[in-house]
C-alpha cells in the first residue's frame, strides 16, 4: 500500500493521537465557557485530559491541556495545521510551548498542547494597570524568549518562525516565556541560498522591510519582529495602534526617531523602578534588530547574550529622575508614559 507523505509525517511524530470524542468531551463539546483565545488557525480551548489514559477528565482530575480546533474556514487551513505539528513534534526546549499530541478525524483538524497558565505577553503588556509586569520580569521574559528564537535558528536545520509577536510570548505563572504557534514557520535558507522568496504572511507592524516589500525571508527577518516585541514589552506600547480619528499608527515608524536620538520610550507603568544604564542598554538592543538592513542586524544568539548581560542591572532600580511623566505631544497610543533622555 501506498504511504502518503502526510501518513509518514503523523507515523514519524511521537505524539499521542485523540479522538474526536475525547477532546470533544474535555472541553465540555467545545464550550465557550472553555474558549481560552481565537486566531487565524482556529479557536483554542482549555480541556482536562486523564492522568492514567488518554480520556477525558473533570477539572482537578486529571491534566490541562490547550486544545486548538481549525476552523473550516480559517486563513491558515491544512497545510498550516500539518506545518505546525511538523515543527513542534520535534522541538524541545524549556520556552517553546510542548505539543502534546492531536486528532486527524473526518474534517476535524485539532492540535492538544500543555496548557500555558499566565496567558500571553500581549495581555499582560496592555492591561491598563499590571504592576506584576516590573522590569526585572521584563527583562526575564526578553531572554527566555530569545532563547526560544536563537534555539529555532541554530538547533539543526534552522527554522523561521515568521509569526514573531506578543500574542505568540505565552507565560507560565512564574513568567517564563514560551513562543507559541507555528503554522507558518519555514525552514531557513540552505547552501548559497541568500533568502528564501515567500508570499507575505504574518501580523501587521511586525513585518521587517524586506520582507513586507520583496517576499525575502531569512533568519533576519524573525530578529527584526522580535525587536518589535522588545519595542513593546519597553514601551508598553502595542505594534500597531487604531486611533479614534481611524488612522493607524506604527509603533517602530513612531518611536524609531526618538530612540535613535537617544531618547528612552518607557513604560510609565514602571514609573522609577527601572535602572537607567540598562534601561539604555535595551534600547541599543531594540535598534540593532530593527535595522532595515538585515545584514545590520545580529543573529539571535548575540541577542541572546546582549540580553543576558542586562540580567545585572534588574537591582539598580529607583534611580531615576524623569525630565517629563509624559510622551510628548504626539502621542503614539493611549497610554502614556514615561520620556527621558
């Protein structure tokens, strides 16, 4: 009999298979009540699974896990949902997020990951008064997930991430970071390959120039959207902001000029409980990687130890006297927050 490239996958991954009926029953026939966040893939809901077995469980007795169900008529579809277990199913590392197993069954295309408690970064960064998110935790939060990236791209066959954003920086209670969703990640350029030439996919305002306007993906091009997401967990900021006139703003476009002017965009959430010299020393790390030039960037490893050397300055807090408590004039989105140079 004839094996199919999609059979050898699923036979090659050692994850566990579900039926329908289980993951049906474990979030209570998909419940809204159980709705945990929505994307392009599909919907994404909380289910209890046995300890002892593969069946389903009550909460408190068995296991939470994140169960994740295409939409029949969602952006990514098959090949996105096959593309994601084909990556996850041979990744291990403390800040991606575990692919637990999955179910192939009629039309039903659904991914069962471990259940990621503290939400995602994006959530966390803009609740309007999250004081959990001191600088000390952003800092930890920056390097677990440049880890997570810098695995991707130096672990075998590098991989592309290509959807690099804080709603894909899932938290674990003591916020530790794991990279979340997979469905459009590519392997890396190989041999004399300069880049790969790709259909633009991915989120707006994290999309590195080249990419956005040619289609070139390489490893650069994940270093440039994660200098977004720095830009983010610093400012407080989201990448793209829907102002009440209907324009849209940019978060890098916007606050590229005044970081390049060695003026320091923070978080007023943070209010003086940050070290300036590292508060600084983030910002250089922000412009290396949103060079427009991706050969000006760095690789993620050197993110990584740049990162790391910041770890230092995490109890030099209090130390700061603002010149304003205050963006200025322009204000890019509706929190406002701290300016000093």
């Amino acid at each position: 009999m004839k094996v199919n490239k999609k059979d050898r996958l699923l036979h090659a991954c050692k994850l566990i298979r579900f039926g329908f009926s289980v993951l049906k029953a474990a979030t209570k026939k998909f419940s809204s009540k159980n709705l945990i966040g929505q994307g392009g893939f599909g919907d994404v809901y909380i289910g209890y699974i046995s300890y002892c077995s593969t069946s389903a469980a009550k909460p408190g007795a068995g296991y939470a896990v994140a169960v994740k169900r295409l939409r029949k008529t969602g952006a990514q579809g098959h090949n996105e949902w096959l593309n994601e277990l084909k990556f996850l199913s041979r990744l291990d590392h403390p800040n991606i997020v575990k692919l637990i197993g999955y179910c192939l069954e009629g039309e039903n295309r659904i991914l069962v990951y471990e259940y990621v408690t503290g939400g995602s970064l994006e959530a966390h960064l803009f609740k309007e008064d999250d004081a959990e998110l001191n600088w000390s935790r952003r800092i930890k939060i920056a390097v677990g997930a440049a880890r997570g990236l810098a695995y991707l791209h130096t672990h075998g066959r590098s991989i592309i991430h290509r959807d690099v954003k804080s709603s894909n920086v899932l938290l674990e209670d003591d916020f530790n970071p794991k990279l979340s969703d997979f469905g459009l990640a590519r392997y890396g350029p190989q041999d004399d390959q300069s880049h790969i030439s790709s259909r633009v996919l991915g989120t707006r305002g994290y999309f590195a120039p080249e990419y956005f306007a040619k289609g070139h993906l390489t490893l650069k091009t994940d270093i440039y959207s994660f200098g977004v997401v720095l830009l983010e967990i610093f400012s407080g900021c989201g990448a793209i902001e829907n102002h009440s006139d209907g324009m849209v703003g940019d978060l890098v476009e916007w606050a590229k000029p005044y970081l390049s002017n060695k003026q320091c965009i923070i978080d007023k959430r943070l209010g003086n409980n940050f070290p300036r010299e590292g508060a600084q020393k983030f910002v250089k790390i922000i412009l290396r990687c949103l060079n427009s030039d991706p050969k000006g960037r760095p690789t993620m490893s050197e993110v990584v130890a740049d990162l790391e050397r910041l770890v230092q300055y995490t109890g030099s807090c209090n130390q700061n006297k603002l010149r304003t408590s205050i963006f200025p004039t322009e204000n890019f989105g509706k929190r406002k927050g701290c300016f000093f140079s």
